[in-house]
C-alpha cells in the first residue's frame, strides 16, 4: 500500500522520530554512499514558487541516487485544462513518487486520491509537512530533546503554524500562538490534535506568549496566493513583530526560527535573524536532511 505524506498527522510519532535520528545521521555523512533510490525518478509539481522545497528536494533525490523532474502546470497540460484526476494517473506511471505544491489542500488530496504513488505535500495552503520536520530536526539538534519544549509561533495563523500545531500534538511540546482576532489556524487541525499530546493556547499577546519561550518562531504576515489582503494584514500584524523587545521576553538561550523566505522589517528584523539566538540558516538545511529521510520511508 502507498503511503502519502499530505499533512504532518499522516505520520505516527515514532516515523518521526525515525526521520529526524535519520536526518541526523545523514547529516553527519552517514551512508552518503548508500543509493536507495536508484533507478527511481520523483516529479515535483509546483504551482508556486519556492527555493527551499524545491532546491533541497531536487538535490536529496540526486544524493540518495534517484532523478527528480521538476514541472509547473503551465508546462503540463493541467494547466490547459487536464483533470487533476487524469494528471495523476498518468504520473503514476512514470514515477514512484509526487512532490506537489499546490493552493487549496482539496487539489492536493484529489491528486493522492488518482495517484497509485506516495504523494509528498511541498506545501499547500492549509499545511507545510516538510517544513515540520525540519523545524524538529532543528529544534532536536539545538535543544537536545523536543517533548516538554516552551515553544511560541508569533503570527499568521497559516499552512507553516498548522504544521506545528501538528508537530505539538505529536511530539509534545507545548504551543503558544500569538495572532491577531480572524488569523488563528485552522479550526479542524485545532481539532484532529486534542487527541494528540502538546498544549496548545491561543493568545493575543506576543510578549505573553514569548514569555519563558525555549523557541520563537514566525513566518511571513502575507503568504503566496494571499498578495490582495497585503496592506490590511501588513497593519494588523505590527505588534507582532519578531524584535529584539519581543526576544527579550523568552529565556536568554531561546532559539529563533523562521521557514524562510523572510520579509526582514515586517515579521522579523534584521537585528533578530542575523543575531545569535537565530538558527534560521540551519533550520533551511535541514529541510534537505529530513526530507531525504522521509524519501527513504516512503519509497525506499
Ligand atoms: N520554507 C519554504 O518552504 O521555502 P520555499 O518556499 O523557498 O520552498
Ligand atoms: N506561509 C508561507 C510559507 C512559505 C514557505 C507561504 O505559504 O507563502
């Protein structure tokens, strides 16, 4: 039976676990000569932007001894028209796995739907998978431990904070979300993690949630697709800003993290993602580890 990986709840927590003591070892040079994907070929189907998914997927394929081909929809013919459905089954054929970034999240379930493949989540409006396990990765190797971390995501409630949320509910560290009134995450995923293990609290104020934080953690106030709200979320989300006032307010060794790319000046200021509680740049090469380690769960 394939296995997708559409949202973050899609893996147990032990398969995390396993990714990231995976990661890690790859990133310390482990079997970098091990080629579990050889003769294998992975297709990346962007309808957005990106450097990091796209760079860090397209390089872990060739590492791990595979060939990824990279497509936008106006290079297929589902940009001209041709069913999610029929796209879907068609890439079946040639490839033995689907990266897709993609807008709403239903276009993303409708592909895995068709597809007979396993089917990766580069993103899509409502969750950000790989980007989740990276941030634990990270949070791993710089704190030495995950459960029972302080960790505050300061805020547009969006695809990257519904992933954590998800990670909180996995992993159990505990979750503040700092957001303005009408940007929370998403009510469903609030929901399917009660279950799960992390406290999350939603909160209104950025200095409370920082308060004692072993981890800040922010993204952009404007997301791809959501460029016609610009100048009304720009206003909204000034108080909550990234800044070294706001830093202040965690433990001293807090680590800040940012899914990149940054708007330095809006969400962040050049002060905090240059400073010496960043580990932002770390945080984007673990994107690399992680996902080649999830390839290998999924594929290998
Ligand atoms: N963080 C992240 O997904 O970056 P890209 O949009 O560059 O892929
Ligand atoms: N929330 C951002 C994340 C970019 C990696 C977006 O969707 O644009």
């Amino acid at each position: 039976m394939k296995r997708d990986c559409l949202r973050l709840w899609d893996l147990t927590r032990e398969e995390i676990e396993g990714i990231i003591d995976r990661a890690i070892k790859l990133k310390a040079g482990e079997d970098s000569q091990k080629c579990p994907l050889i003769g294998k070929s992975v297709g990346l189907l962007f309808e957005k932007p990106s450097t990091r998914t796209r760079m860090s997927f397209e390089v872990g394929v060739y590492q791990l001894g595979g060939q990824a081909v990279y497509m936008t929809p106006s290079e297929i013919q589902l940009g001209r028209g041709e069913s999610i459905a029929d796209t879907a089954r068609v890439l079946s054929r040639y490839f033995h796995a689907m990266v897709i970034r993609t807008f709403e999240h239903e276009r993303i379930e409708e592909f895995a739907r068709y597809a007979d493949i396993p089917v990766i989540n580069g993103l899509s409006d409502l969750h950000h998978p790989c980007q989740a396990l990276a941030d634990l990765m990270t949070m791993k190797e710089k704190k030495g431990k995950i459960e029972g971390l302080k960790v505050a995501f300061i805020g547009d409630g969006n695809n990257v904070a519904n992933s954590l949320i998800e990670a909180a509910g996995r992993m159990g560290f505990s979750l503040n979300i700092a957001c303005p009134e009408g940007y929370e995450p998403d009510a469903d995923v609030l929901e399917d993690v009660r279950e799960g293990k992390g406290e999350i609290i939603i909160l209104r104020d950025a200095k409370e949630a920082a308060g004692r934080a072993d981890v800040i953690y922010t993204d952009v106030w404007v997301s791809m697709g959501q460029e016609v709200e610009k100048e009304k979320k720009r206003r909204k989300f000034q108080p909550y800003q990234v800044n070294s006032a706001l830093v202040g307010c965690a433990k001293k060794d807090v680590i800040v993290m940012h899914c990149l790319p940054a708007h330095r000046g809006e969400e962040i200021t050049d002060e905090v993602i240059d400073g010496p509680n960043s580990v932002v740049f770390d945080q984007a090469e673990n994107r690399l580890h992680t996902q080649k380690a999830l390839l290998e769960l999924l594929l290998a």
